[in-house]
C-alpha cells in the first residue's frame, strides 16, 4: 500500500476533519467498540511499503502505541491528537523521503482480546480514518509490562519494504508508551493465535527485538506521565529499556511534544546536527521536552 501521496489537498482535509473532531467525544471519534478485521494481525497476510510513481523513495514508519489502561486518558489523546499532527509534521519537515506509515495499537497478549493491531502503510490522508478505527481496549493486566514484542514480531514477519528490499535502508519502528520492555518470554502458541507466525518453544525479547532490527530502526519511547512510569518512576521504565536498545532508549516528559520527539529523534538517526534539531522548534515547551529527550541522562539519541 501507501500509493497516495500527501499535499496540500491532503492538510485541508486533514484540518477540516480535525476542527470536528475537536467537538468530539471519546465514543463518537473512537467508535470502534472490537478490532476491525483487516486491522487483526492474525488475518493480515503481509502489509506492504512499495515505491510508485508518487512515492519513489518510500521509506516503512511504524508507530506503535501502548493502548492499556497504564496509559489512561493519554493513550486517547495521543491517537486523536499527536499520531495524527506527526503525518504533518513527517512530511513538512522530511526526515525521511517519501514515508509510509502505519499505526499498531499494542495491549497484553496474557490478558487483552486484542494484544496487537496494524493499520495499512499508507501516504496520504487515509492515515487518519485508520487512526479513528483503531481499537482503544484500555486493558492490560496487573504484570509491569505490555506486549511491545508484538511489534517487532509482526513487523519483521508480515511486513515487505521497498526501501530495506530494494535499497538497503532500514524502516522505523518506534513502541510508545509507559511500562517496562516484555519481562518474560512469548509462547509459541499465543504468537500463533494472535499472529499466525510459527515458533518453535517460548520467544525472548531478545530473539523478536534482533529480528525486527535486521530491517527497521527500532525505538522506543517512554512517556513519562503514564500511570506507570509515574508510580514507578521513569528512570526504572527507561533503564529497563536502555538495557534492550541502548541509547534508541528514548523519554518524553510532555504527551503533548511526542511528534515533535519522534521527528527529532528520526532526524538525528539520519545524520542531522543535534542541537540544530532542538532548535528547529518554535515552541519553547517543545524545544525543551526534544531537548530532554537527546540530551537525557544516559538518553541522547544516537545512530
């Protein structure tokens, strides 16, 4: 997928169907009461990035949002507000050329109905609808983490890229939210009820993470005003993480700057000067919170 392309017909729309969402409830923006069918990643044969002639250097973008009941009121405000203002924001400032996009909502997968679902890679304005029938369960279970996992098995069994097949040049994939990295290992057989991918035995984070890197640029960023990082403590949730991916590790202390940290830390990843990319923001809450993220204790985002 992810033919179209985004324009300036494209933002009209976008900021058309925004000014009525803002005069939305929860329930009549996020009316999805079950996980649509074609977003079940058990149904789901492959989800494709392809170049076209609009798209000629398409590069794969997945984010992946902790969608339990951790995150609370965020996870909403998240979906309705930052995913949405972060197609914008990706093909205003292009860190990337041509980006395709995907959004996955992330539960438990010892716990949810639905622990995992995957929009299409698309390009232009259909992101938002996708994003609107995203499934918010509000769920998880009373472990310390969610099934972030997840992600990185779907994306490196049932995702084809044009840009790692044909070029060699890695997608993203960034897991948000604000519990800790899977503490355990994924059983055979709940991967195949939920993803229909074959394993043999129990799968370590390990094992799912080095797959899904062999061709995305794995991420993950902890929003430290979720229930749990806040109980915790962010600085456990991030070490945790550090622990995984190093310095891609990344926390953001304001919901509101998510896209703002996302575009930031994807430009910093494509060789772009660090302090230039702070700066680049007008916004001073902005600058700040980007800020924190690169310059962070043991945080700075690094290639």
């Amino acid at each position: 997928m992810g033919l179209g392309k985004w324009d300036l017909n494209s933002t009209a729309m976008y900021n058309t169907k925004n000014e009525i969402r803002s005069g939305q409830s929860r329930s009549e923006v996020f009316k999805q009461r079950e996980v649509k069918q074609e977003f079940k990643p058990f149904d789901i044969t492959t989800r494709e990035s392809r170049d076209s002639e609009m798209n000629p250097l398409s590069r794969a973008i997945i984010i992946a949002l902790d969608g339990s009941g951790s995150m609370g009121m965020l996870a909403e405000d998240i979906a309705r507000n930052s995913l949405s203002r972060l197609v914008v924001s990706i093909h205003d400032l292009e860190p990337v050329k041509d980006p395709h996009i995907m959004f996955m909502s992330i539960g438990d997968i010892h716990y949810d109905r639905a622990p995992l679902q995957a929009t299409q890679f698309e390009a232009d304005v259909q992101l938002s609808d996708q994003i609107d029938n995203l499934y918010l369960e509000g769920g998880g279970g009373g472990n310390t983490f969610e099934s972030y996992d997840l992600a990185w098995i779907f994306a490196s069994n049932k995702t084809s890229i044009d840009c790692w097949e044909k070029r060699k040049e890695k997608g993203y994939l960034f897991t948000v939210g604000d519990e800790y990295p899977p503490q355990q290992d994924t059983k055979a057989s709940q991967i195949k009820d939920c993803i229909g991918v074959p394993y043999q035995g129990e799968v370590s984070p390990d094992v799912s993470l080095a797959e899904a890197q062999e061709t995305y640029e794995v991420f993950h960023i902890t929003i430290a005003e979720g229930h749990f990082a806040k109980r915790i403590g962010w600085e456990k949730v991030n070490d945790k993480w550090s622990q995984l991916l190093g310095k891609r590790a990344i926390v953001c202390h304001d919901h509101k700057y998510l896209v703002e940290v996302i575009v930031s830390a994807m430009q910093v990843n494509e060789g772009a000067d660090p302090a230039a990319v702070v700066e680049q923001w007008p916004d001073g809450g902005a600058k700040k919170t980007v800020a924190k993220a690169i310059y962070g204790i043991d945080n700075q985002v690094a290639a």
